[in-house]
C-alpha cells in the first residue's frame, strides 16, 4: 500500500538515445532522438537531440557528418537514458558524453 502511494501520480519510463531513419531508399539519413525503449523503431519520439548523415554531405566528402545538441543529450542522460551503441559512438565524438561526466564529477 504504502509504494502505491509513494508512486501515485508518476509514470516510469525506460528512456533510449537511438536512431530512427529517415531518407530516401539507399540514400539513409538518421535522426538521433529519445524514445521509450518499447517503441518501434521509426515510431514516435520524445525529442530530437541530432541527426547523423553516414554517407557524408556529397560523394565528394567520404566524411561521415553529424550534428548533436549536446546540452539536450546531457539532460536526458542525467533523467537516466541509456544510449544504444552507435548513439554512445557519436555522443563520444561530440563532447557530450565528457560533458555528462563532467556534471556527474561536479555533484
């Protein structure tokens, strides 16, 4: 009874930092968003946080090109999201991950 009461009013959910693609047909384009973990794939979303173009911006640039809000990322990494592993790749290569470690240090 006394959990019941603890928990009245809120709603626990299992948060994720994924990919959901976008794009033409062999021309995938990603959006890295946060999403309850028991959604589909492409289906809805809480927020965009960035997106990621693995084929680059033209032929001409092999690099692969992503852009990452990371003070939107540090925020829900602090709500507890866990990253799948390509998000965790790129949140790496932003900064963001150090930056979540840093706010984690400094509490």
């Amino acid at each position: 009874m006394d959990q019941d009461k603890r928990f009245e009013g809120t709603f626990v959910v299992a948060v994720k930092l994924r990919l959901v693609r976008m794009g033409k047909k062999k021309q995938p384009t990603y959006r890295v968003v946060a999403a309850e973990s028991r959604r589909a794939r492409s289906g809805a979303f809480l927020e965009i946080v960035g997106t990621y173009q693995p084929r680059g911006v033209s032929d001409a640039n092999p690099e692969t090109v992503f852009s990452i809000d990371n003070d939107k990322v540090v925020h829900w990494l602090q709500h507890g999201a866990q990253p799948t592993e390509r998000v965790a790749k790129l949140l790496k290569a932003s900064g963001a991950l150090d930056a979540f470690e840093a706010t984690k240090v400094a509490k």
